[in-house]
C-alpha cells in the first residue's frame, strides 16, 4: 500500500469509527484519533474550537443526540504530498456532507440557543428521503451500459434528470 492509500486508511478508520460511536462516545474516538491539541474551525455557533475532547463535547455529541441516524456522504476524498514542507509530508482532503436521518430532534447548541430541527428541516429531509429512495428504485448504474453512466431502469437512456414523482423527466425544457 502506498503512503498515500496509508494516510487515507487512517482518516477511513477515524470516519468509520466516529460514524459508529454514539453522542456518548465521541470523546473516546476523538482522544483516540485526533491530536490532543486539535483546533477545530466550524460555522457559527461553534467557530474555533480547541482540543479534541471539546470538540467532542460541543459539537458532536450534541449533533449525535439530535440526529441519531445520521449518514456522512463523501463527495470526494483525496490525498497528496505537501509541497509547503518539500513534501515530507502527506495531507488528506475530504469534502462532503452529513445526511439527517428522518428522526430529528431538536439541537441543543448551547444553553438557551435550541435550534428546532423538525421545524426548520423536517419537510426537506423527508423529500430527501423520498428522493432517495425513488431514485434507487428507478435509476441505476451498470459498467456495461454507457461505461455506468446512471441510466433509467430496464432502459438505456442516459444522462437521466430525475425528479421526484418522475422517473421519466429526464429533459428539461425552456421555452422562449
């Protein structure tokens, strides 16, 4: 295994332990994994936070006691030499986003900031939901047809547009 695959196995291992572990348990993987002088930068409210144990404490295990089903979805997930040091050393990039399962609660940020996910998020998390799921029941992806370009079920027309409801828009029209 390259260096490279190496350095991405261990960020594997730190996103399939910390996807694993309940609100509970953070602290332990986050000990475990990450430097004990972290510094985490986050959105507001939570902006910078140091220390793994901290960030455990005010960011994932309020987020893992709210939405307990969450999903992380990686978009992409890389790594390189750094070439600030003369490439001693290898650094991992990973972009994505987590997915709320359909059982939110509502977040406990910090004391008197409560941010009411049913309310707020509900409703698109369950189109999400339901979009999932139709587009796994109508659309799939097979080397064999079109090199796995997603492609309408039982059909070979490519480059599908799918929306919700219609497993057959896959073109959009504009008038003029």
């Amino acid at each position: 295994m390259s260096d490279l695959q190496a350095a991405k196995a261990v960020v594997r291992a730190f996103y399939d332990a910390l996807d694993h572990a309940d609100a509970t348990d953070t602290a332990d993987v986050m000990t475990s994994h990450c430097a004990p002088d972290l510094v985490w930068r986050g959105f507001h409210p939570f902006n910078e936070i140091v220390g793994s144990e901290r960030v455990a404490e005010r960011f994932w295990a309020p987020l893992k006691t709210s939405l307990t089903s969450l999903q992380r979805r990686l978009d992409m997930f890389f790594a390189g030499r750094n070439q600030i040091d003369g490439f001693e050393t290898v650094w991992v990039g990973t972009m994505g986003h987590l997915m709320p399962g359909p059982d939110l609660e509502p977040l406990d940020l910090e004391p008197g900031l409560l941010l009411d996910l049913p309310m707020i998020a509900g409703p698109k998390v369950t189109a999400a939901h339901a979009y999932l799921a139709d587009r796994k029941r109508y659309i799939t992806t097979d080397p064999e047809i079109f090199g796995g370009v997603p492609t309408v079920k039982g059909t070979r027309i490519p480059g599908v547009r799918f929306l919700h409801g219609s497993p057959f828009a896959s073109v959009t029209f504009r008038f003029r």
